[in-house]
C-alpha cells in the first residue's frame, strides 16, 4: 500500500514538474522594450493563425519569422499605450472588442463541434463500416479500376543525337534487343532518359493517358509480356517499348478502397453535424425577432423611391 502511494506521489511530483517546465518555456523573452515583454508563448499562440500544414515552413523562413515577431512586439507596445491612455475603456471600443471575441469563440466552438463529430464517428467505427459496404455495393462502378500496363523503355533524344541518326540508333537497338541483349543492361548504356540509369529503363503500372499518347497506344497495343514495339516516335524522342504486364480493368475489392469511403463518409458526417448545430440556432422556436427594428436598420438610398404602404381593409 505504502509502495503504490510512493509510486503515485512521484507520478503526481514528475507531471507537476513537467508543467512548470512548460510553463517556464511559454515564458521564455524573445524580445523586449521598455514597455513589454514578447514571450515565446505569444509567437505559438499568434502561429495558430496559419494554416496547419503551412507552420512549419513559415516558422523555417528567418525573414517570415523576424518580420512576425516585430509585428507582434509593435501590436503589444501600441496595445500598452492604448490601455494606458484609457481606450480599453471607450464604450464603443469595448463593444468591438467583445464582438471580435465572440467571433473567435465561435470560431473556436465548431473546432470543437467538428472535433467531436470526428470522435464520435471513430467511436462508432463499426457502424459506419456497414454504411461503407452499402456505398461500395451501391457504386461499385466508381470503384472501377482501369486497364493498367507495365512497361520499360529506351528513350534516343533527336535533340542529342540529330533526327536520322536518331532514328538509326533506335532501329539498331531494337535489333540488338531481338537478338538477345539484356534489355536493362542496353537501356543503362544508350538510354537517354536519365532514370535508366537506375531502373534499367522500367517505367511501372500506368493506366491509358498518362503517358504520351503516342506512346501510350504503342504499350497498350503490345499483347504478351516480353513483346517490343517497333521504334516509336514521342514528343520526347524515339522509344522501344518492351511489354513487362498487364492488369484488365477491374472492381477493386472493398478492403482495398475501404479507407477512401471511410474517410468520405466521415468527412460527410462531420459536415452534416455542424450543419445540424448551426441551423438548430438558426431555427430556434423559442427565437424573438424585432421586425420593425431590423426594418429600421435599412438605409433609403436617395433616388429609391419607398414602398407604398398597405392598402387599408375595407369592408363590403
């Protein structure tokens, strides 16, 4: 018993002490005058303004990270002389500023709506896994794969080698290749395309369109794994394609797409159940609307001429 609450004791002295390390680290001065303090944990909160995926290049930039912080010490100086002259008072000022507040909190309040939503649906994963079994089964043309090749090649440039004698080569490494030479071991010597260097010429699975359409119809016209094309003339040059296999169109099976329907569906559930809260303020029963108010709030522009008034009732 006493060895549990010793263990426990430490747990609670080493978190406390982690704290206080953090809390030490958000206090750390980057810059200061003689009015206030800029700390490190003012740069992570004004950091929040950036796009998540955009923080870690924008803090990578010194420039970026210099022209920041010495915006954010002049806002603190101003906002010092501001409060020391009294505009954190102004009546109007005080409105703006709980406004903007609000904004920020509401900004901060579907964060959290949406954070939840997202929760909620991993809680319920296997539900949703139902749902995503009727989706594929329901759309299973969308999940369609297409006809895919693999192929290599060997790539003589004209630019480099002039357009007959580029021709020429071709044709000659084709022949070499009928007659047996190793075909990345050819690629790696005459191959103009710098890649062959390293993958002896292979180019892996590609669908029809998105290779060069002139040499797209040549590897997809090839019938058995091993057959060469005859020399084909591409936007880049001169190619012999070799067949290295082919996949037919094909359903892709529900593990494999699994994940991309989960993710739209949780995408979707999250954006339904925002929509949800946000309409359930906007359609409140027990809302009060002051018509008559709001009616006021419209300007008459000059020129416009105004609404006649309703006829009054009268009685036959």
């Amino acid at each position: 018993m006493h060895r549990t609450a010793a263990a426990f004791a430490f747990a609670v002295l080493l978190l406390a002490v982690d704290c206080l390390a953090q809390a030490q680290k958000g206090d750390e001065v980057l810059a200061e005058n003689a009015q206030v303090k800029l700390t490190r944990a003012d740069y992570e909160t004004d950091l929040l303004r950036i796009p998540p995926d955009r923080r870690t290049e924008f803090a990578g930039n010194p420039n970026r990270l210099t022209m920041m912080l010495n915006s954010l010490l002049i806002d603190k100086t101003l906002a010092k002389q501001a409060r020391d002259a009294g505009l954190d008072r102004d009546p109007e000022l005080m409105r703006r500023v709980a406004l903007e507040t609000d904004r920020l909190l509401a900004v901060a309040m579907i964060a959290k709506i949406e954070r939840d939503a997202a929760a909620d649906f991993d809680a319920h994963e296997s539900d949703f896994l139902v749902k995503a079994r009727e989706v594929y089964a329901l759309n299973k043309a969308k999940y369609q794969r297409p006809e895919m090749v693999s192929a290599s090649h060997i790539l003589i440039d004209p630019k480099k080698h002039g357009d007959v004698a580029a021709a020429t080569l071709a044709r000659e490494t084709r022949d070499k290749l009928l007659a047996g030479a190793d075909f990345a071991t050819l690629a790696r010597e005459v191959s103009d395309d710098p890649s062959a260097k390293d993958n002896g010429g292979q180019l892996g699975w590609f669908p029809d369109g998105m290779m060069d359409p002139a040499f797209s119809k040549a590897a997809f016209a090839l019938k058995k794994v091993g057959d060469l094309s005859e020399p084909v003339l591409s936007s880049f040059g001169w190619h012999i394609i070799r067949l290295d296999g082919r996949r037919p169109q094909h359903a892709a099976p529900f593990e494999r797409v699994r994940p991309e329907i989960m993710a739209e569906l949780k995408q979707r559930y999250v954006a339904e159940t925002r929509k949800e809260r946000l309409n359930a303020i906007s359609h409140d029963p027990a809302m009060k609307v002051n018509q008559a108010a709001i009616d006021a709030l419209v300007l008459k522009m000059p020129g416009t001429p105004e609404a006649s008034p309703s006829p009054a009732p009268t009685t036959n």
